[in-house]
C-alpha cells in the first residue's frame, strides 16, 4: 500500500511531489497520457520566476521531475480508469494493471484547454497556435491576431492581447455572444479589437514559418474566406479532467473539484486537489505549483493526524 499518491506530472502534481519526497513521504506519482502537462505544449516560458532568460516549457517540467526524481519519488506510467474513495484506503485503478491502494491522494490532474478541431490546428500549436493569451501573447508584439470564441475568456484574452497586437479580430460562430455584459462591454469599447460574428472556422492555413491564416465559414452567405492573421489564440473553454472521478468528489457547476478556499482539502478526508483541475480563474504554471506545495503540506499534515481542516465544514 502506498502512503501517498499523486495523480499527474504538470506543476501542481510534481511541485507536491517534490514536497512530499523531501519529507520523507514516499510520494508515488501517476504519469497520464500528457506527461508534463499543458506546458510541454509551449516553446518559451517567461513568466515562471527564477528564470530571467525565460525557459522553454518541456524543459522547465523535465527540471521538476527530476528534482522529484532526486528525493526519492516513484513515477508510474499509466491510465487511470476510475478510483474509490469510499472508504480508506483508496483504491486507484489503473488500465492493464493491478488497483493501486494509497493512504492519501492528491488530485493534479489539470484541464484541457478545448479546441476547434478543425484541420491545421493541432499541428501549429506553438506555430501560432495558442490557448493561452498570458502564455504567448507577448510574441505578437505588432502583430495581426485572431482570437475564436464568445464567452468570457475570449473577451478577457481579446482584451488583454490588444497590449501587444496591432489588431484583434474576435471569431464567434454566432451572432450573439456569450460573455457576460461586462466583458463584453469592455471588448467593444476597445477600438483595437474587430469584430466577425457569425462565422465558424473551418481551417487553419499554414506555411514553413507558422500560421498565416484563417478559413471561416459565413454562417449566412455559407460562402469562405480566410482571414488573415499571424495568431489564432483558441478561447473556447477548458475542461477539467475529472472524469475519472466519477462524482465521487464534490465539484462546481463546470466540473472544478472544489476545495476548501486557501486550502486543497476537498470534501473527503485524505483527498487532496490542486492546480488547474480545481482552479479555472488563474490558470497559471506558478499558481499550479503554489498549489501544489500546498497540497503537499495539507496532506503531509493529514497523514501525521493532524488536523488540517474542520471536516465538518460544508463544501
Ligand atoms: P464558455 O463560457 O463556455 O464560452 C465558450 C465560447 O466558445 C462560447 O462562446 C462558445 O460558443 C464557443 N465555442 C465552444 N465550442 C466551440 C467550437 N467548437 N467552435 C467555435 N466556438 C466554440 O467558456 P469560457 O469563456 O472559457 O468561460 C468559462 C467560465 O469561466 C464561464 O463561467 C466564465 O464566466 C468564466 N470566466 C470568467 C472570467 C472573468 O470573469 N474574468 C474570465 C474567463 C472565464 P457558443 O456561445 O455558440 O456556445
């Protein structure tokens, strides 16, 4: 049986990790099919502190493993299909392989952001491809940029993107958007950004150097044309990977396990969450290892009986 166990390798889940080897605890870590995370999905980070060159993504999560690595964690490659946290100790169950038992959990699973799925866009991720205006917004200083979506997030990166782009241009497949009144009031009274409702993106065009374009359907006329542009950023939601879960755990509306504020106690005893699986407003690789460290340390402090939290309070 193990003490501990964490369940994926992004920030929050190696940050925890690292934490919990230097304490001697013995963390066993679950490495899922993105290994690294949403990071190893972008070229330069610039924001991570404690690198003033910046650092490329891959490379800063293959760093946190092997620092994980050093103080003793144990990494296993696998799928996990489902977990029973009906009783202690856990059961994790694993595609192929034999249920894992654990004393504790941390759950760093992460979201995914959505994507259009539309021809040329998995293949430019990093080429001009984006889901993260705060990531890669930077490296389009002057430049023309497309972001696609209608909600909030897509007035939020749209907004935020005219700090560095010469010109926004908001794609949404309909003609009404769905962000709330406010963002979209701050969208539009922002004359950098253009806007093309009622068009569906239907490819993205590429060259040797990375995106020039992109394709969209006018959802009225049904005729074609593609848009010019050195950026499409993808605004068009994430999802948080809990199905696993199975609604063991408590979540929000939009699938966030939810946990304690300023804490990572969720609302089983000896289950822990953090990073972007119970966090959709920041987002962010520190704010994910911050989180991380936390966990560990609510966890640590679990598994020495300590009282880490009043159980009692509803979640
Ligand atoms: P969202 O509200 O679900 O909006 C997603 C948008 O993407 C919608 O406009 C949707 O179009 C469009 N879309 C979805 N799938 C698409 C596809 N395959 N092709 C083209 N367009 C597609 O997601 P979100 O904007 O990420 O927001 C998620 C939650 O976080 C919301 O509750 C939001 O209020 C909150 N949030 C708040 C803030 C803030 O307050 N600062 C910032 C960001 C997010 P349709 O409209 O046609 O469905």
């Amino acid at each position: 049986m193990k003490k501990n166990v964490v369940l994926g390798t992004g920030p929050a889940g190696l940050t925890a990790a690292i934490y919990l080897a230097r304490a001697n605890m013995n963390p066993f870590v679950i490495e899922g099919p993105e290994p690294g995370g949403q990071l190893t999905t972008t070229t330069d980070v610039e924001n991570f502190p404690g690198f003033p060159d910046g650092i490329m993504g891959p490379e800063l999560m293959d760093n946190m493993r092997k620092q994980a690595e050093r103080f003793g964690t144990e990494f296993k490659r696998g799928w996990v299909t489902g977990v029973d946290l009906s009783k202690r100790p856990f059961k994790i169950k694993m595609e192929g392989m034999e249920d894992i038992e654990t004393e504790s959990l941390i759950i760093s699973t992460g979201a995914s952001a959505k994507l259009l799925q539309i021809p040329g866009e998995k293949e430019n991720i990093g080429r001009g491809v984006s889901t993260c205006a705060t990531c890669d917004g930077f490296f389009f200083r002057g430049k023309k940029i497309i972001v696609v979506g209608g909600g909030d997030s897509a007035m939020e990166e749209a907004h935020f993107l005219t700090k560095f782009a010469a010109e926004v241009r908001v794609v949404h497949r309909r003609n009404e958007l769905r962000a709330s009144k406010i963002m979209q009031d701050r969208a539009q009274n922002n004359p950098k950004i253009t806007w093309s409702l009622n068009h569906t993106p239907v490819e993205v065009v590429a060259g040797d150097k990375g995106v020039t374009g992109l394709k969209v359907r006018n959802n009225q006329t049904g005729q074609e044309e593609i848009f010019e542009t050195d950026g499409i950023f993808v605004a068009i939601g994430h999802t948080p990977n809990t199905s696993f879960l199975n609604g063991q755990i408590n979540t929000d509306d939009l699938g966030y396990v939810k946990v304690t504020p300023g804490s990572t106690v969720t609302n089983i005893p000896g289950v822990f969450a953090c990073g972007d699986v119970q966090d959709h407003k920041y987002r962010q690789a520190i704010t994910a290892a911050g989180s991380g460290c936390m966990a560990a340390l609510d966890c640590e402090r679990f598994l020495e009986g300590e009282a880490v939290h009043d159980w009692s309070e509803s979640l």
